[in-house]
C-alpha cells in the first residue's frame, strides 16, 4: 500500500526534521549537546520507535482507522516537540 509508504516516510521526515532544528538551536547558541537539545532529541527517537511499531502490526481489524490514528498521534507528538522546541532559551 502507498499510502503505508507513505506514512513512514512522514514520520521520518517529520521527527527528522524536529531532530536537525535542535542542532541548528544548538549551533545557533552555542550550546553544543546541551541537556535540554538531547531531551527533545529523545523524544523524538522514542516517538519514532512507538510509531514505527504501530505502524508493523498486524494484528488489526480495520487498518483504516488504525493508520489515521497514527497520523494522529504523529501530529499530536511532534506539535508538542515542535512547542518543546519553540521553549528553548
């Protein structure tokens, strides 16, 4: 299915790039593997992992609504991360 394609290729793209604008934060101050950067960057890989494995059941009955709900939940963690981003000093 495309749209499974897709999905992974957005939640790729989307915690990446969440990822690579904590290194640009941090570039930008100086504040080189800083504590707050490396929370937010965890976040993200653990958000990741969590999605991933949603994404690999199989086990569901109606795959439509479980793959929206993913989407969901993809963009319910990442406004978060991007608002845990938006808070750094």
């Amino acid at each position: 299915m495309a749209s499974i394609r897709d999905l992974k290729k957005d939640i790729n793209f989307v915690l990446g790039d969440i990822i690579e604008a904590v290194y640009q934060w941090e570039a930008a101050t100086n504040n080189e593997n800083s504590n707050e950067g490396t929370v937010i960057i965890d976040k993200s890989i653990a958000a990741f992992d969590e999605l991933m494995d949603k994404v690999h059941q199989n086990s569901v009955p109606d795959k439509k609504a479980h793959f929206k709900a993913i989407r969901a939940d993809l963009e319910e963690k990442a406004t978060a991360l991007v608002q845990d981003l938006n808070n750094l000093n």
